[in-house]
C-alpha cells in the first residue's frame, strides 16, 4: 500500500514514531534499531509495512529496506507477530539475525525480550531457507559456502557449550576467516572474544 513515507519527524516515543508528509502524521510502529536514528524536527524517510490483521490496521516504519525485509519473513513465521519481529530487530543486527539462522544458532535469540526457546526454533527450521549467506557479514567479505556454515555451525555451537552467550558467540565465529577444521575456527573464535575482552 506504502511504499515509503518521507516527512518531519514529529514525535518519537519508545515504540513508534511520527512523521507528517503533506499535512497528514502518520504513526508507524518501529523497532528500536530504527527509532534511535531518527531525530525530532529533521526530514527523515522511512520504508513502510502495512499490516492488517484481526479488526487491526498498523503501519510499520524501518530505516533499511534489508530491515524491513527481515521484518517480513520474520512475521511469517507462526506465533511470531509484528511486535515480536520488532523486538528482534531491536536485539539484533541484520547480520546477527542472519548468522544465528545459518548456525542454527537458537541462543541468539536469548536476549530477545518475549522469545522462548520454542519460538526461536521455530525462527530457525522456518527462515532456513529463506535467508541467504550473503546477509550475514563473515571476515573477508565473502560470503560463507555450505559446508564451511556446517563449521561455523559447529564452532557456535562448542563457544555456547562454554558458557559464551549466543550473540557473542556468532559474532566471534563471524569475525574470523573460514578454516578448514572445526577446532580451528573455535580457537581462532576464541582469541576473537578474548581480544573484545
């Protein structure tokens, strides 16, 4: 229905924000990624979600179309609504949701405020395949090959068993090149999270 919205930002509170365009204010819900980047009183652009469901009608405002995007295949997922969608976004990164996808990863999801176990497995058998290796930002740029996220898969996996909690643990994973052995990527992880201390 929308495809952006550009305007004054009129007002930004702890889950929405304002934007007048042509006279008319239009509320979008956003995340909190989204929200800390607006500012009151300059012209900004959001990219919009229309989404209606159950008597509701709400529009959703995301400063990245890869944001929104994310959203998307997000609220596809059973039992997971807009509001938790946006929780996510708020949690984590693009790039952070994208590799605990492909690592099957499900204690990323640990710091997202609503989001149990269950649902985050769910977020994991349901996005598999519609989540691409090319979102998730690996040292050197490249994006990782099937069986080098197998690795990367099993070197998360081994850096939770430890105690790491599940962002960090993907991001030090994501942060080192692709090894060749397991055991070398954990220890290449390891020095990784020793070296942000």
């Amino acid at each position: 229905m929308y495809a952006h919205i550009r305007g004054t930002v009129e007002e930004v509170a702890h889950d929405r924000a304002v934007i007048e365009a042509a006279g008319v204010g239009y509320e979008l819900f956003c995340s909190s990624t989204t929200l800390k980047q607006l500012t009151k009183g300059e012209t900004d652009k959001l990219y919009t979600h229309f989404h209606l469901a159950q008597d509701v009608m709400a529009l959703y405002g995301f400063k990245t179309t890869e944001e929104r995007s994310m959203f998307r295949r997000l609220i596809a997922v059973t039992r997971v609504g807009p509001k938790l969608a946006l929780a996510v976004l708020g949690a984590l990164s693009i790039s952070d949701i994208a590799a605990a996808i492909l690592t099957e990863n499900a204690a990323a999801f640990d710091r997202v405020p609503g989001m149990g176990r269950k649902t985050a497995a769910r977020v994991l058998l349901e996005l598999k395949e519609k989540v691409s290796a090319d979102e998730m930002q690996v040292s050197g740029g490249a994006a990782p090959s099937a069986g080098r996220l197998d690795i990367r898969s099993e070197a998360v996996a081994a850096l939770v068993s430890l105690g790491y909690d599940g962002v960090s643990a993907g991001r030090a994973v994501a942060a080192v090149a692709d090894c060749e052995k397991v055991e070398d990527m954990i220890m290449a992880a390891l020095r990784e999270l020793a070296r942000r201390g």
